[in-house]
C-alpha cells in the first residue's frame, strides 16, 4: 500500500477497500517508526490529521469525491497552514503558529486531502543539503549518512521513505530537483507563475515556484490538477484557463510511444564537473528515450556557467529585502535582553538567524548598496536575459531537454557544510531554468555506485519550454511505463 | 574587489545583523569566496542588453476599490514575541505592538 500510486490509491478509497483513517494512521506509524531517526518532519499533529481523514472519509461515504480526496500529503514547512507551527527551518520561526492557510493548503482543503505534516527544509530554503536547518539535518533514506539534497530535504526524505502519499515543496534554484535526483523520485519545478505563492514564505520572489514531489510522473500530474491555477492574492499568479495536466499521459501500443519528440541534449550539461558515474546513468537513460522514439539533438546552452553567479546575486538580493520583515517586532525571535530598538533588531536578527541565512543576507545587502548596483544587481539582470535567450534559441530545435539534475549522487553530511561555494554548484543544472521561469523536473534514472561502493539515486532532469508541464509530465511517464526505477525503494523500510 | 572587515562591519549594520568581531574575519573568508564566484559576471560584455528582471512580462492588476481583508488583529497579535529584558509577556497591550521607546 505504501507503494501505490496516488490512483491507485483514489481507486482503493473510493471503493472504500480501505478508508482515509486507516490509510493516514499507516502514514503515521511509518513517521513514528522512522522519522526520529531520519528527521523529515519538523512538526506533526496526528489529532488534527486523523480529524481531516475522518471528514474525508465522510465525504467518500456521501460520493463527493475528486482525485486525492483522503490522500495523506506531507507539506514542506515553508506553507503557512492555519494553527500549525510553520517554521520555514528557522529559529527565528520557531513559535510562529499561521494565522492563515496558504493558497495551495487551501487547494488540497479543498480536494479533501490529509495534511500528514510540516516537513523539513534548509532555513528560508537556503541550502543543498537541509543541513541549514534549525531543526537539524534530515537523512536520506537510500544511505543514513548522506543528505537528502536541499532545501526541500524533508519533503525529498519523507517520499523516498514512504512516509507521505505524496509531498509539496519549492524550487528557487533547484531545491526540488536536486532533492529528488539524491533520494530516487520525480519532482516537478512548473512554469513561473503557474503555482500561487500567496502563504508561501518569500526567499527570492522572482524565482520561488512550488511543485510536486511523488513518486510518479502521473502522481504529479494529479498534485498539479490541485495545486496549479490562477490566485489573484498572488500578484505574479498567471491568469490561464485551468488545465488538466493528466490529460497527455497515455498508454501506447506501439513499441515508439514518443516518435517524433526532440529530445535537445545541451553540451554544457555534460562536461567537466558532472561525476563519470553519474553521466553513464544518464547516457543509459537517453538510450531509452532513443528506443521510445526519441530523436537527440545536440544543442548548446552558452551562458550555464554563469547561471552561478547571477543567482548568487539576484537570490540574496530579493532575499535581503524579503527578510527584512523578520525584525522581533510583530512575530518571530525577539532577543531576550536588548537596549534600545536598533540594539533589538540587530540582535533578534543575529540569533534568529543561522549562518547561511546571514551569509546571503550579508551579500543581498553589499550588492545593493550604494556604489555597486550596476555592477552586481544590474550586470546580473543582463546576463540573467542572455540565460533566458538561451533556451529561447535551444527551442527552436528541439521539443524538451534532457540532462542530468545534479552533477552527483548524495554527499556524506558535514561534507560541504563549510564550504558553501562547493555546495551552490550543487545547483548548476538547475538554477538557469529558475531565471528563465521554464518548467523542470527530475525522475528516477537508474543508480551509481559510490567510492565507497554504495549504490545511489540518479535523477534525469527534463526541461520544458513555458507552460509544456503535461507534455514534459506525458514524456517522463513513457520512461516509467518501461522501466521501474521509479517505484524502488530504500531498502529497510518496508 | 577586495572586501575589507569595515566594508563586512557596514553591511552588517545595513542589515541590521549584528556581528562579533571574530565573526566579521570568519564572515570575510566566506563572503570573499562567493564574491569571487560572482565577479565571473564581469567578463561578459553586456553592452546594450535589456536588464531582465522577471520570467514573464507583468503588469499589475488593478481591482475594485472596496474592503476584501477582514480584521485579524487578534489572530495576528497571538504570534508576538516575548517582550524581553527581564519580561517574558507577550510584546502586546491594548492591540499594540511594545518596542524600545524611540521618541523622547
């Protein structure tokens, strides 16, 4: 049951073969079982969850029932959901109790989904490893002393382990496609603008988008019917015509489901830096897309490299001036002993803060400041349009593109922890697509072997131009229908 | 260019971040290797080219001039921090936020 796909677990409640009470409290003992050692969750509340299921199951009872009505979904702790603790992985957050329901908690309320959780993260999403957290650092279930990737670390930990149908998170540089190349499943980073951010704590704002983190592509067809869609709270929310992004998956009798697709495999992505390990999983994985159909292109996207540097200019940035509201006032940490309000704000900010935090704070500040702005925050915008015309020109040849999510497997902890350099080029596969607002996303692709002969999750990255997410969701659920990567699982949590 | 311990001091206080003495050197090993990463952004020519400063070209929308918010004051005020030095009651009175008196 663990195992089953979110349809599958539709078709069992619906048939009432199981109710949503017995299906949440198997998710929860799982959690009992296996959180305390792998730390997924920053806060549960089983009497509200079991009270959600209930009235799910009411609901089945009187047929009112959609997709994912008494689905248990864990949601990453940088949603605001009404009366839960909503922490974003920060001390500064620690007593902080949402006064209001996110857009997207209000969309599965809506559906009748079960909130199993609030899992954990990198502190304000800063992070590759979730080793910024506040609530301490989360495993991943495939080899206890890696990390799970970041920032969504919790969310990535919590599906690899079955401890979730399903999970949310957020991607502003790749924060879910690299957590979900490290821990083997299939994450969807949408369009820009597609996911409402209203409730959604604020790192960057140009570039934060929510998606969906499953097992499946098709299970993230079905969180995508849910979470997508246009919220006027949200003043970068899109206003398009709601979309069924289940409605290109197809089940194909011919031996070609995907003749025709042009599949652009850009060169940067395969050169210095991608681990040798890692790129013979992916070259496997092309040969496969080969088989279904696909014809490869070669394609270049010049301006990669330089997709580092702008976002360390442009993330910090927003994020100093999106984490100025966090001053001990109104919410939050205040210092316990202070001497005047200058004195309050400094210190409540210095020890509500971790490192990470304040490092990129540190450096939103100094690029902004007077002197530097044309050099630093302006010279990045330019080069940010030369990433974006990047895949404009790529496009032209080719329908998606394909190559790897990160250029490892999952690291050991403490491993790049204080070197934050080595950790930002976690992101170098990702983060371009964050700047130019295109949808990706990473799915199981097979395993490499560690140096120290562990065999670890390589994740296949799919980008798609804007708004392509249900072709993207059709092309990586024609892998899944010949190969079953996707449904491994780590091994002694059965 | 080269960070200094007062440019790291400055920015700090911008910030409103307060920071050690022996944090500031720590800080200025970590922020002059990321600086490093960044200044790769000044080879590029960049002449003539349009500042991208969003994914999709937005415009704000305007709405109807009338009351949407309801009053959560009550609700809002449940998350203020403890009031401090010596008090750990809630920064609140009367619906008011307590801060450090500003104004003589």
């Amino acid at each position: 049951m663990i195992n089953s796909s979110l349809k599958q677990l539709g078709n069992m409640l619906h048939a009432k073969k199981i109710s949503s009470v017995e299906l949440t409290q198997t998710f929860l003992d799982r959690i009992q079982q296996y959180n305390p050692n792998i730390n997924a969750y920053i806060s549960l509340d089983e009497s509200k969850a079991l009270a959600q299921a209930k009235a799910a199951d009411a609901r089945i009872a009187a047929g009112n029932v959609v997709p994912l009505t008494g689905i248990p979904i864990a949601q990453k702790d940088i949603f605001c959901a009404k009366g839960w603790q909503t922490t974003c992985g920060s001390k500064m957050l620690t007593n902080f109790i949402a006064p209001y329901d996110a857009h997207i908690i209000t969309q599965f309320d809506t559906v009748g989904a079960v909130n199993l959780g609030k899992t954990n993260m990198d502190e304000f999403a800063m992070g590759s490893s979730n080793e910024t957290s506040y609530f301490g650092g989360v495993k991943n279930p495939w080899s206890l002393d890696r990390v799970p990737g970041g920032s969504s670390g919790g969310s990535a930990a919590a599906v690899a382990a079955r401890l979730c149908a399903a999970a949310t998170g957020t991607d502003t540089g790749g924060s879910i496609r690299q957590p979900a190349s490290l821990c083997g499943f299939t994450g969807l980073k949408p369009t820009y603008g597609t996911v409402s951010r209203y409730g959604m704590i604020a790192f960057a704002s140009s570039l934060d988008q929510a998606g969906p983190m499953a097992k499946s592509a098709e299970d993230c067809a079905l969180m995508m019917n849910v979470m997508a869609g246009f919220d006027e709270r949200d003043s970068t929310s899109l206003n398009r015509e709601k979309e069924d992004y289940t409605r290109d998956l197809y089940s194909s009798n011919s031996a070609k489901p995907l003749q025709g697709l042009k599949v652009g495999l850009p060169k940067e992505y395969f050169s210095e830096g991608l681990d040798a390990s890692v790129g013979k999983v992916i070259e496997a994985a092309i040969a496969e897309y080969k088989k279904l159909g696909a014809e490869i292109v070669d394609i270049s996207l010049p301006n990669t490299g330089l997709s580092i540097p702008v976002y360390y200019v442009l993330a910090p940035a927003e994020a100093s001036s999106n984490l100025s509201r966090y001053d001990g006032v109104r919410y939050g940490h205040r210092a316990a002993e202070y001497t005047d309000l200058m004195d309050m704000y400094n210190k409540s900010r210095a020890e509500g803060f971790g490192a990470e935090v304040k490092r990129r704070i540190l450096i939103g500040t100094y690029v902004l400041s007077a002197g530097y702005y044309d050099a630093y925050y302006l010279k990045a915008q330019q080069i940010r349009r030369l990433i974006a015309q990047d895949f404009v020109e790529a496009f032209k040849k080719c329908d998606v593109i394909m190559g790897p999510a990160a250029p490892s497997t999952a690291f050991k902890a403490g491993e790049k922890v204080d070197d934050p350099v080595a950790m930002y080029l976690q992101d170098i596969y990702t983060i371009s697509t964050n700047l130019a607002g295109l949808p990706g996303m990473s799915i199981p692709a097979g395993f490499a072997l560690s140096d120290d002969g562990v065999s670890l999750p390589v994740g296949l990255q799919i980008i798609g131009n804007y708004f392509d997410e249900a072709r993207m969701l059709n092309v990586a659920h024609q892998y899944q229908q010949v190969t079953d990567w996707h449904t491994r699982m780590p091994a002694g949590l059965e | 260019m080269a960070l200094s311990i007062e440019d790291i001091k400055k920015v700090a206080h911008l910030a409103r971040i307060e920071v050690s003495e022996s944090d500031a050197a720590a800080t200025l090993t970590k922020l002059t290797g990321i600086l490093s990463l960044i200044e790769q952004m000044q080879a590029v020519d960049t002449t003539g080219i349009e500042p991208m400063s969003h994914s999709q070209d937005l415009s704000q929308r305007l709405r109807d001039d009338i009351v949407t918010k309801t009053n959560l004051r009550e609700e809002f005020q449940k998350n203020a921090p403890a009031l401090g030095n010596g008090s750990v009651e809630p920064a609140v009175v009367d619906g008011l936020y307590l801060v450090p008196k500003v104004i003589e």
